[in-house]
C-alpha cells in the first residue's frame, strides 16, 4: 500500500527539478525495468505487482514494495499501467575527453522532442555508438518519456550534457575527429567514403543545426531525397531528426 | 461564426466510421494545408484564421470559413489549433496490379501507431516510393494524427488498403516482384545486390511479420545490430518499425 508522500514524491519526478533535487529518474515496464536491474544503472526502489515480483531477482539492497495494478496507475506516467515502477539514480558520466577517440559518437544540437530522443538513443545503441553529446538545451534524457521510448538502451548508453561548442573544438583539436552534419547544401553521403571514428551532429527538429555549430563541421553532408511526385505537387521537404540520424548511422556502419 | 452542428460535424470526423460514412478527412494547420491545396487532393471546405485566408489563393469552389483562434480550437486535434483546418475528400486508389510494374513499393503488415504510420509515408515519399499498400488491419492512413504525421507526404503517395496475402500473390506472379521482410535470421542487407523493383514487407511493431506472411517472402533480408555494451547487460533488441524502414529503403535507395 502506497501512503500519500509515497506517491506524492514519485509524480514529483516527472518534472526536471525534483529529478535533479532527489537525483533519481522514473523507469516503468514489464521490459525496461528488467534492464535497468541487470545493468550498471543503480535502482533504488521498485514499486510492482506481485506477479512481477515473484518472476524476477531483485537485489536484497533494493526497496521494493508490492502494491495492487489500482495502486499503479496512480503513479504511472503510461496510458496503461504496466506491472512496474521503479526509481533510479541518474547515473554521471564525466566527460571523459580521451574516451572520444578513434570512436563515432552522435552530438544532438537541441532535439527537444522526447519521442525522438529516445529513439535517438536507442538507435545509438543498435549501432553501438556508446556516447551521445546532447546541448544543455535538449530535452532532458531521465524524462519518463525519453526513458521509456529508448527500451533499455538507456542503460547502455553513455548521456552527457554540455556546451556543445567547447566540446567539439576540443575534440576537434585533441582527437582530431571530423565533424560531420547534414546540410541541404553537403556532399552526398552516399558516395562519400566515412571513417570509422567523428562526431555526427544531429541538429533540432525544426531548426536544424545552429549556425554557431555549423562552423564547427568539417564534413557536410546531405541525404539525397529521391522523390519526385512533382504532378501533385511539391516534395518531400525533410525527415524527422530521428529518422535522418538511423539513415547516417547505417551508413557509417554499412562499410563501403 | 462556427455553428454547433459544424463544430459537432467537424469532431465527429476524428473517428473512423464518420470518416467512411462521409467520405472526409481533417488536415490541419499551416505546413499541410497549402500543401494539399496544391496537390491532387480534393478540399471541400477550409476553416482558418483571417491572417491564413490572406495569405493563401483559395480556389472559388472550395468552401471557406474566416473563424478566430478560439473557435479552431474546439474543433483542433492539435495541442496547439494552427491557423488552419480543412475537411478532404479521402482519394481511393484503385490497386491497378500493373502499376507495381518495375518499382518499389511498401507493404506494411498491421501497423497500429499512427505516429510510425505517419512517418513510414513521409519516408515512402522522400525515397521516391509511390505504393504504400496497408493491410485491413493497420492504423488508418486517414486518423488526423497520421495525416499531421506525414508532414504533406499524404498528398503524394497512393495508399491503398487491402488483403496483403492476394495482393502479394498476384504481384509475384504478375510482375514477378521479389518480396522483401526483415527477420532475425535474414541475410545481411549490407552485402546484399538489392533490385530497383520489389516489394518491402514492414512487419507490426510487437510482432513483427505474421507467419502467414513470411510464408510469401522471397528475401529474408535483417539489419545488422552493432551493439556490443555487454558489460552493463543486455543489447538493443530491435530497431522502431519506422527507423527499420528508412534503414531499408536507404539501402534499396542508395546504390552498390
């Protein structure tokens, strides 16, 4: 049975500032949930019905407490409640600037939205790209929403937040690593031979990359659109951040 | 001055069944209107702000509304009403068999996220895909959410919805399209010759291709995953439906 401050302190979490206050973030599901247990990320509390709790190990230093599917809702920030809440602590990873050579990481110049920054993430961990940079003004990762859209890939990757331009002049300058973005304007990335190791600038949803950042790239690049529907007009302008970051990552690690 | 009747008129077409009885669909907002009033689609009646009717050249036989902010949004699906709302006819493409001839086209296996369903036409269309073919049982193309989703793309790519077993059948035989659908035990696309023609499967986002489909693959193709963080537990399981496909399409796209 959950008391008011119980579930007073865990609605407090989806916002920002209590997460940074408490420095805990809301995990939920059947299958993230699982990952974050059996991953580096420390969780502190587990709140779940009994039928989880019976299938699944839970480390003795873990709190956990048994509530009922009603209990649940009443914490859950999913349109279905699902088995399990639990609290975590907001891991930090110092930037380590040696840890960025001879590697591909991704950069994220404000993606604000926290569907595509889970998904972001997540395809960073399908193509094992182990660091995403993101600017101080991108949404925050340990948002429930981010959180549940990377399904667990959030335990595997590696989240800092900095300023972007110090980060990639340092980088250029210290591991040497190219600087690529897309541009309208870039070199067909298709025909384009890439490296094993840079940094990939991915830039807002609307806005693209800011012209700050812009003069930090050292390879611009453009995905080339193939459509062509001209009899009813206009084309396809853009593809969402998400979509454009899957496109470059496959093809850095396709091979040419 | 919006009426009560066309306020409950308007809503009424966020459901399916008042979409099919009335043969209409909601666009909205200032990026999809202007896009649609240039395209093949036809609008019957736009309902916008003052500022929007002033900007834009309205043919005469399309019906329009001057209605403040306010009024858009009691009929808005939006978070945020947008300048704009206009009720569309909903195209129907016959499936012409021999239009498949020599191109690639998109079958999606039950689709249920309007936000994927969304996405996938607005990646049809950057690629140059012109065919999505939906079984019975995906998400409707035509839910406002899917439509705001495409970005425009609806008004060039012909979605047709039909029994994908038949329609695969006839277009083997037909045309002698190859039918591609990505499995776990697929072979590498990366090091595959992939065709300029054929058909592109898109499995349900939890459980990927039916069996009945498989069955009519010619081309078990599979994304390599490069995720190797062992050390904290686990790996990324599966890509987004959304992000496989542009993976995909990229693929067949960008040339050996």
């Amino acid at each position: 049975m959950l008391s008011k401050n119980q579930i007073k302190f865990i609605n407090s979490l989806k916002q920002k500032k209590y997460r940074e206050e408490h420095n805990l973030f809301i995990a939920e599901g059947a299958k993230i949930v699982p990952e974050l247990l059996a991953s580096g990320i420390r969780v502190k509390q587990v709140f779940a019905t009994s039928e989880f709790l019976r299938k699944h190990k839970i480390a003795n230093e873990i709190e956990r407490f048994e509530i009922k599917e009603a209990e649940l809702e009443r914490i859950s920030s999913l349109m279905t409640a699902n088995e399990v809440i639990a609290l975590c602590e907001i891991p930090s990873y110092e930037i380590d600037p040696n840890s960025f050579k001879e590697k591909l990481a991704l950069v994220l110049d404000d993606i604000k939205d926290p569907g595509n920054m889970g998904t972001i993430i997540r395809i960073a961990d399908w193509f094992g790209i182990g660091n995403v940079v993101c600017s101080n003004n991108s949404v925050d990762v340990f948002n429930p929403k981010v959180v549940q859209a990377t399904m667990g890939s959030i335990a595997r990757i590696k989240i800092h937040y900095t300023d972007l331009r110090s980060f990639i002049s340092e980088q250029s300058e210290l591991n040497q690593l190219p600087v690529f973005g897309a541009l309208l304007e870039g070199e067909n990335l298709y025909s384009k031979k890439l490296p094993s190791a840079g940094l990939i600038v991915i830039g807002n949803e609307s806005k693209g990359i800011s012209e700050e950042i812009q003069q930090l790239l050292t390879d611009k690049i453009s995905i080339p659109s193939f459509s062509h529907f001209s009899q009813s007009g206009g084309e396809a302008e853009s593809l969402n951040a998400a979509i454009a970051t899957a496109i470059i990552c496959s093809e850095f690690r396709r091979g040419n």
